[in-house]
C-alpha cells in the first residue's frame, strides 16, 4: 500500500511540475502576416486577448465601423488538466471579416503558439503560428 501511495505522490507531483513549467502564452503575439500585434492576458481562469497593434496600411475598422484597435479578438480559453500547453474550448474574432469561431491555443514553445480556429469540427478548421514580440518593436495602437 505504501509503494501504491508513494506513485501516486510521484505522479501528482509530476504532473504539477509539468503544469509549472508550460510556456507562458500571457504576452504580445505577432501574427504571421506581420499585420497585427495581439496582447493575451489572463481572464480568471481563463484566456482573453485584445488587438494591440495594427500595421499602419491595414484596416483600422470593422465592416461594422467599429475600431479595431483593442478589439476583444480572443476569450474563453480553458487550460487543459492533461496538457498544460494547451488552451481549449474558447473563441475567436476576426475583426477584419466580422466573423467568430471556436478555437484552441497550443503553445509550441515559449516564443510560439498555435491558434486554431473551426467552425463545428476541429478537423475543419485552421491554424495559425504567432510569435512573442515586445511592445518595443510593435507599440501599442491608439496612441
């Protein structure tokens, strides 16, 4: 009994260290067009993210008229008890196309996530590899 309760123990500790040593997804992300900076930031439990930065010759509105800088573009998102890189179940705004959808966060490394959007199916959707930049090199819009 005593060799079950000390697996256990090592298991539980195990899985906590791990969960202590996921990259962080909290930060500005660059996307892969280079067109927009998103800053994700804790929302309790979960994920939000925000539009931080908008390259100078895109779109700075909605369809609907509405700025775009400091858009809520991403929220919702739940870590994962199994996977600590992984954020789940939350939702995606593409404020260029005025358009949601489900997605998931899979950070590949600490200077790289994956976002993936879907409608419905996971397996319909697509992804996308945003990379960590500083508000230095992308400062924020709106000012």
């Amino acid at each position: 009994m005593r060799i079950i309760a000390c697996l256990l123990l090592l298991v539980l500790a195990g899985s906590v260290s791990a969960a202590g040593n996921a990259p962080d997804p909290t930060g500005l992300w660059l996307t892969k067009k280079k067109d927009s900076a998103v800053r994700i930031e804790r929302c309790g439990e979960s994920l939000c993210g925000y539009v931080a930065w908008l390259r100078p010759d895109v779109e700075h509105v909605t369809p609907k008229g509405e700025p775009i800088c400091g858009q809520k573009v991403l929220w919702g998102f739940k870590q994962s008890h199994s996977d600590a890189s992984r954020w789940k179940d939350g939702h995606i705004y593409k404020a260029d196309d005025d358009k949601k959808y489900d997605g998931d966060i899979r950070m590949l490394d600490n200077d790289r996530l994956k976002l993936h959007g879907y409608v419905f199916l996971p397996f319909l959707g697509k992804s996308y590899i945003l990379t960590r930049t500083t508000p230095e090199e992308y400062p924020p819009c709106g000012k």
